[in-house]
C-alpha cells in the first residue's frame, strides 16, 4: 500500500460517523447489513448515511450489493487487513509488542518475513 493510499483510508475514517459505521460492518462480518438496519442502528437519517457510505466506498473501505430492493453493505476486509499491515509494518522490529492484536486471524499477515522495501514519506 502506498501512503497516498493510506492517508485517503484513514480521512475516511477520521470522521465520526463513518468510523461507526464501518466499525458496525466490521462486526456484522461478510455478509453485512442493510442501509436501513445501518441507519437505524446509528439514528442517522438515509440521505447522511447514503453520503458516508460514498465517501467509505471512494475510499475502497466498502463494497455494497443490491439484495432485492435492499442495499447490502459490508467491511471490504482485504482493504482493512492492507491498512492494518502498512501501519503496523516492522513494528517494533518484528517484537510481538501489540497483545490486543494477538486474537486476529491476520497477525502473520501484518508480520512479513522478508524485509520491504522503504516506504516513501
């Protein structure tokens, strides 16, 4: 992931509401949740939601599919596990220094065996 990447991913998140709402996705799982049950779970009206959603979706933090007439959201969990990697890179020279990561399924994922490249700054 390049930081222009990360940066747009993590503006996404920087807001109250979207944080919350991928947060809710996160924890529905694959198979994600309706725009309604969404809504209705943040008190937010349909027309502030359809804005967050968008600004998730630019972001590549959320991918929708229509059920029916329902729209169905969920966490795009390849682009999370990506940012959750570039943050953590060699952290701490590869020490296992992080004990609230250690129940995720990905931790090897965000611990390469092989040395990366210098990221640009």
């Amino acid at each position: 992931m390049e930081i222009k990447d990360a940066t747009e991913k993590l503006a996404a998140l920087g807001n109250e509401s979207r944080l919350a709402i991928f947060r809710l996705l996160v924890e529905a799982g694959p198979e994600g949740l309706c725009a309604g049950d969404l809504c209705r779970a943040l008190a937010m009206p349909a027309a502030t939601a359809s804005f967050h959603f968008s600004h998730l979706a630019r972001a590549g933090l959320l991918e929708s599919r229509r059920e029916g007439r329902s729209i169905i959201y969920s966490a795009n969990y390849p682009e999370m596990d990506a940012l959750i990697a570039f943050l953590t890179r060699n952290c701490c020279q590869g020490e296992s220094c992080l004990p609230l990561t250690a129940g995720c399924d990905s931790i090897e994922k965000r611990r390469p065996t092989t040395p990366l490249a210098k990221e640009p700054t």
